[in-house]
C-alpha cells in the first residue's frame, strides 16, 4: 500500500540554524500539507500546497517558514532560524485529486531543537 | 470560530468492555469528519471517515463512527476494546465549503486498556 514518507525521523538543532524537513507524499497525489504537533497537544494545520503554489497557510506559518517542491516526487519545509517553540512533531500529508479530502499522513519528524 | 471539542482527555477501560469517544464540532455547515488514531511515537492513521450519506460509518479495527447532526457530533465506538487499541485518538474536521481543505483537529483522548 502507498505511504507518505518523512525524513529524518528524528532532528536536533541548535537555536538559530536551518532545518529542512522532508517528505515524500504518495506518487499520484495533487495536494501537499504540513501539520505540527507540539508534544501533549493538538495536532494544528501549518501549510497546504497545491499546484507548485501554497493555497492556505496559518498564523503560525510566518516568514521563517517556506515550502518548496523542489522535484517530482519531494516536498520540504524549511525553518529558517529555529526557536525553542519550533520543537514539535511535524507531520507532512498528502490527498489525491478525486479523493482531495482523505489525507493520508507520514510518520511524522520530531524537531527538537536546543 | 469553528472549533473541534474532544470533551475527555483520558478514557480507560477494561479489555473487552465497550468504549466510546466523544467529538463535538462547531461549522456553519455540515463538515467532513474523521477519526484518527496515533500510537506512541507513531503517525496518525485513518480509522473512519464521514462526508454523506449513512450516518453510521464503519472503521479498520472493528471501530465504527455515527454522524448525528442535531448534536453536532461525530462519537467514536467500538463494541469490545482490545489491549492494542491503547493509543490516542483525534477527531478532525474539515469544512467543504470554504475552498480550503486543511483539518482541524481536536486536543485527542488518551485510550489506556486495562487487562
């Protein structure tokens, strides 16, 4: 069965540097999304991605964070200058286009970062 | 401001005892809900979805989900809880009428299963 692959699985960063988080969703789909979940709490929407463009972002999702498709098969969300509240479990989903609202969910990135 | 309340932060039963799982939302218009499950240190893996029709929807695992709009909620059941369901659960939303299709989700509720 197709799954949505993250890696690395587990990040740890110092305070200010750049991270990528990356992603591979399921081949054929359209739409591409980041959540985050900070540990012991909700699971909360950052960014969705279609047709090579973002088509909604949260509050949260500010100027420190960018996503990119850089090729066919890759999806990548980029923290500019981490901060200690960046440290959460991110989550990289993907739907198809019939089937637009069953996202399907990656493992999942744990971003601690120190 | 639409919202997705799980009212209970932790549940535990014993083995083989019937478990339900609350999930209220609050949309203008009837959403697209779902239910989730996450076991430690896992990723989140769809167990049941609702967008029309039949109001009682069935799962992986044997959980089963009804749609009651009248109450605005969407309650997780499963008729006899095994030790492996132990894990949390999220109930999401997703609003088919704003052009968007980002989930909220609700703050989840902790399974515990006690042998």
């Amino acid at each position: 069965e197709p799954e949505v692959t993250q890696t690395p699985s587990h990040q740890v960063t110092q305070m200010g540097q750049e991270v990528i988080l990356r992603c591979v969703p399921i081949s054929n789909h359209l739409y591409f999304y980041w959540y985050r979940q900070i540990l012991g709490q909700k699971v909360e929407f950052l960014v969705s991605f279609y047709n090579n463009e973002i088509s909604e972002k949260s509050e949260i999702f500010d100027d420190q964070f960018s996503v990119e498709r850089p090729d066919g098969s890759n999806f990548t969300l980029k923290i500019r200058s981490t901060k200690l509240e960046d440290s959460a479990m991110y989550f990289c989903a993907s739907s198809g286009q019939i089937k637009y609202y069953e996202q399907y969910f990656g493992p999942g990135t744990r971003l601690t970062v120190t | 401001a639409q919202s997705v309340t799980q009212p209970d932060i932790h549940i535990t039963v014993s083995e083989g005892a019937s478990l339900e799982l609350r999930c209220n939302y609050s949309y203008g218009a009837t959403p697209y809900l779902f239910w989730y499950v996450q076991s430690p240190g896992q990723g989140l893996q769809l167990l049941l979805k609702y967008f029309s029709g039949d109001t009682l929807v069935q799962g992986i695992k044997g959980f089963e989900a009804e749609f009651k709009r009248s109450q605005s909620s969407f309650n997780l059941r499963k008729p006899s809880v095994h030790w492996s369901d132990a894990a949390e659960y999220f109930c999401a939303v997703a609003n088919p009428t704003s052009g968007t299709y980002k989930y909220i989700f609700g703050t989840g509720t902790r399974l515990k299963v006690l042998a």
